[in-house]
C-alpha cells in the first residue's frame, strides 16, 4: 500500500501537467499578433496589424517590426506570432509555422542571401 502512494504522489504532478492549458493562437480573421513573453510571466498577444489577407503577409508585418526594433539598438533575432489560429516563429533561418505553440514547426518561407524573405520556389535557382 504504502509503494502505491508513493507511485501516485510521484506521478501526480505529470498528471497535473498534461492537464495545463495549452496557448492557443488568436483567430481573430485577417489580424495580425505579436507574441511577447515577459520572463516568468504570462504570455500576451499585441494586436500588430489588421486587414492581413494571408500568413505571408502577417509575416512580413513581423519582420518589419523585427527591422524597426533592430534599428532601435534591440538584438532579438527571434519573434513570434500568430494569424488565424496559426503560430508563426520568425528565426535566422526563416519562418516557420505551426498550429500550436509547442507543436512542430512547418518551413514557411525561407531567407535569401541577403536576408529578405521569400517563399521557397519562388526564387530562381543561381547558375
């Protein structure tokens, strides 16, 4: 009796975990979110943009905001985001989306040599 009280108390806490509320993206059509993580605080979306058509274009609302903190002096390399119930994770390599916060990353656009971004494919191929 007494090892299966010790089992339970030992796996309450994975119980508890698997419980915990996921973040989930706004679906709000056609914004645009910022997502800010203050350490040890709550995540908070910031309404960035409205009358976004698509995820590329939310995407690049990120980017240009990334560009505008950049020239402030800030050195953030990494902003997420989020359209339509969509994550976006903007990152040196490109941007990658995902329809849950800790869910796999999807390649979505890809950063060119000289560090715009583009749909790939959309580039042509050098000789």
């Amino acid at each position: 009796m007494r090892i299966r009280a010790l089992i339970l108390t030992a796996l309450a806490p994975l119980a508890l975990a698997g419980c915990a509320k996921q973040l989930q993206a706004p679906t709000d059509r056609g914004v645009c979110w910022h997502l800010v993580q203050p350490p040890g605080g709550v995540p908070k979306f910031n309404r960035l943009a409205d009358n976004q058509p698509d995820l590329e274009h939310c995407a690049a609302q990120l980017e240009i905001m990334r560009l505008h903190f950049r020239a402030l002096g800030a050195t953030q390399e990494e902003v997420t985001g989020a359209y339509q119930g969509q994550f976006l994770f903007l990152q040196p390599e490109g941007v990658f989306t995902a329809p849950s916060y800790k869910g796999y990353r999807f390649p979505f656009m890809v950063r060119t040599g000289d560090g715009r971004l583009a749909v790939p494919g959309a580039m042509p191929k050098g000789q």
